[in-house]
C-alpha cells in the first residue's frame, strides 16, 4: 500500500491562519472574525509576529481583507443552513477551522475539504495531534489541482448528494488558476441543485488596484512567482459577472470591498478596514 505524503501546506494557508491570529492580538474589539485554532494548527517558531509580513502597520490591509471575507463565508454558510441547505463545499480548504470552532453548526452539515492530498495528511495529523480528531461531519477530499485531478467526481466520491444544495467556497484560490480553469469550475457549480450557492473571491487587474495595496500585491505576486505558483487571472468585476452568467448560474452580484466594509468595521476608530479596488467577491446562485 502506498503511503499518504505528508507535506506542509504552502505558505500561503499558514499567512492566512496567522494574519487571523494577529487581528486577535493587536486589533481593538470588536473583532471581526475569531479563530485562534489556525494558530494551533500552524504551529509557527515563536517568533513568527516578527517576520516582516507579519508587521502590524504595514499588513493591516491585507489583515482586514482575510478577516472580511472570512467572516463574510461564515455568515452566508450560516445563513443558507437556516434555509436548509446541508453541504458546504471548501475549494482550497487551506488551514480552515469552520469545522473546529462552530461545531454547533458544523454538526448539522456534511462539510467537504477539497486541498491536495499532502497538506490534507499533515492537518489531519495535527487535528489529531490537537485533540480534535476528525468528525464524522468532515470529509477530507484530496485532490492535485495542478497534475489536473477531477475535483467533482472526488467529491461524489467523498459523500457529496448532487441532488441536494450546497454552499460552494472557494477564497484566494482564483489567481493561482487559468480562466478557463475558473470557467469549468464555475459551470459545474452551476450544475448543482436549486438552491446552491457559490462564493469566490478574484483579484483585480494590477493597474485597477487602490495605489495603496499595489505594493503589497507587486510583492505577493513576486513572492508566488519565485515559489512556483504564479498569479494568472485578474477579472473586474464586470469580467467576473459575465463569466459565471455565461456557466450558467441563475443570479450573479459582486460583493464589493466597500460592502463588507460597512458591514464589518463601521464606527471602528482604529482605522481597520480592507482596502478597496482589490479582492473583490462573486456570489452566485443557481
């Protein structure tokens, strides 16, 4: 039998869960998304707040994008089980922990991690590690998006009722993959049943940016080039919509920035807040 690689997720995930850890910790209630599990997954040297993307000052953007989107998934997750929808389907799971910290909604879901198989074996180690094991809720769904695996028929195979709705997410996945990468993945979503609904996040074209996040973005493309997972696609918005039209979906609408914005951080005095023009979401239903 061949053993399962253990590998550690790529940088990217473990940024994510950090910058999470740091709203908790150098950001004024309220605070706009909780997880201190990310953290005890990650597991980072003792010294990780002083790395440099770790700064406080200079990652305060980036922060309040990770923690808005996120609290902006976990809300609509929230709101779709109230009307019965029963599976939630995470593209790029990453270091996720919606299954560890909300157990009293997770329960009543069959929630499907689609990651490569390497980092899956290593967080499903350090779930176990952590005492928190895996419930009979989550269902681990590897796949090897770049050797071009068939995420669909893995998740079916994994447990996922087609004939049933589903909650779709899929955040800071979109620039690593082609358009027309992008484009199947949102035909088969559309595919699902009545009621589904996907929620995916997309960069904007570099020149479109607000000037103050381009550095920041220059540099993460840089950092993704060198470690061999480039950035490919930027849509405006107006790109984004058409695209998921053209798949099919029923209803489309863009979820600005300045939208979640004033959801999440109005009457903050601490000047958090993510920035505009920058990694918008599409929230489309069948």
């Amino acid at each position: 039998m061949q053993k399962k690689q253990i590998e550690a997720p790529d940088n990217t995930a473990v940024r994510v869960a950090l910058w999470r850890a740091l709203h908790l910790e150098v950001d004024a209630p309220p605070h706009v998304f909780v997880d201190k599990i990310g953290l005890q997954l990650a597991a980072p040297m003792e010294d990780w707040r002083g790395r440099p993307d770790m700064d406080p000052k200079g990652t305060s953007l980036f922060r309040a994008s990770i923690v808005a989107r996120a609290r902006f998934i976990e809300d609509l997750v929230v709101e779709q089980t109230g009307h019965g929808v029963s599976q939630y389907v995470i593209l790029g799971a990453g270091l996720d922990t919606f299954a560890q910290r909300r157990p009293e909604i997770a329960s009543g879901l069959r929630i499907f991690e689609v990651d490569p198989p390497g980092p899956q074996a290593w967080k499903q180690r350090r779930l176990s590690e952590l005492g928190f094991g895996v419930r009979s809720f989550l269902r681990f769904v590897p796949v090897n998006f770049e050797a071009g695996d068939a995420w669909w028929e893995a998740l079916v195979a994994a447990g996922f009722d087609a004939g049933q709705p589903a909650v779709v997410a899929s955040t800071g996945v979109s620039m690593y993959l082609t358009r027309d990468a992008i484009a199947a993945t949102l035909r088969q979503v559309a595919a699902l049943a009545p009621g589904s609904t996907l929620a995916m996040t997309f960069l904007l074209p570099l020149a479109l940016m607000a000037p103050e996040v381009r550095p920041g973005f220059q540099m993460a493309e840089k950092g993704a080039r060198a470690s061999g997972t480039p950035f490919i696609s930027f849509f405006t918005p107006a790109e984004m919509l058409a695209l998921a039209r053209e798949a099919g979906f029923k209803e489309v609408r863009h979820v600005p920035a300045t939208t979640l914005a004033r959801r999440y951080f109005a009457g903050r005095t601490d000047g958090l807040r993510p920035p505009n023009d920058s990694e918008e979401l599409l929230v489309a239903t069948t």
